[in-house]
C-alpha cells in the first residue's frame, strides 16, 4: 500500500496534464486529480463500474515518458585510479595545517 501511495504522489507532479489510468471495462480514463486524494479501501476503483485500476496505473508508471528517465546515468571514473585526485589530496594535506591556524614550524617539531 505504501508503494502506491509514493506513485500516487509522483502522478500527482509528473503527470497532471494527462490519464494515468484506463478502466478496461468501461474505458473511462482518469488523471490523478480525478483519482483523488484519498487512500484506503476502494480509492482504486473506477468511479462508474467499480473496476480495479492498479494494473493500469502500473502501466502507465512503467511507460510514461514522464517518470523515465531521459539519460543514461553517467558513469565515473574510480578516484583511485585518478592522478588528479592525488595531486588534490597532496594539496589539501600541506595546505590542512594553515587553515586550521596551525603554525606550520610547530607541528614539525
């Protein structure tokens, strides 16, 4: 129930403008406005012939253009293959005892 709840609020931002749901009885089409807002026994069911329309809502969450995401995660390179990230952390070690106000003859001896 939890599931559908969270999907519910996503149609709710990503898909206003357009059905999330068709009830293949009566062919009735909903968008998330005309599902409503409330969630419990029946908030599922077509408002003119009782029939359940999860599956639907399913299907729509599973093609909508909306709720896929248009690009391919990126992928990153591993830091400790990096030589940039060395050079960095070799700068950030020399430059650790100034900005923490450390005198730098202090911390040598």
């Amino acid at each position: 129930m939890l599931l559908f709840v969270r999907l519910r609020s996503l149609l709710f931002v990503l898909c206003p403008d357009h059905p999330v749901a068709l009830c293949e009885t009566c062919h009735r089409t909903y968008t998330p406005e005309e599902l409503g807002t409330e969630i419990g026994e029946g908030s599922y069911l077509c408002r003119h012939c009782n029939t359940d329309l999860r599956e639907s809502i399913i299907a729509h969450a599973r093609t909508c253009a909306n709720l896929i995401p248009q690009k391919p995660l990126a992928r990153v390179a591993s830091v400790t293959n990096s030589t940039i990230a060395t050079a960095a952390s070799e700068r950030f070690a020399t430059r650790r005892p100034a900005r923490l106000g450390l005198d730098a003859h202090a911390t040598a001896g």
